[in-house]
C-alpha cells in the first residue's frame, strides 16, 4: 500500500494550491486540458488501486 500512498500524496500535493485559491476566491485560472489530465490520472490510480489489490500481508 506504500506505492499508493506515495501517488495520492504526490496528486494531492500539486493540487494544494489550487484547492487554496479555490476556497479563498471561489475560482482558479485551470485550463480545460489540465482538469481533465487530473481526472483521468485520478480515475486510473482508482482503477489501480480496486483492481491490483496489493497482496495481504502475513503476520
């Protein structure tokens, strides 16, 4: 699970900012291509994640 935490903390860091100028002004000056690059990047990791299950650790 270490290799997912490591891309959600990478995707969440560039989108600190945004979220900021967001919360603050309401808006953020985000093209249309660079939103959907996110998303689909989002999407992928998800998809990742529901169908490579990390395999279960034995104690």
């Amino acid at each position: 699970m270490d290799y997912y935490d490591r891309i959600v903390d990478q995707m969440f860091s560039g989108t600190d900012k945004l979220v900021d100028r967001l919360e603050k002004l309401g808006s953020v000056p985000l093209r249309t291509r660079h939103l959907h690059k996110f998303i689909g990047a989002a999407l992928g990791t998800r998809n990742e994640v529901l169908f490579h299950p990390a395999p279960a650790r034995q104690a």
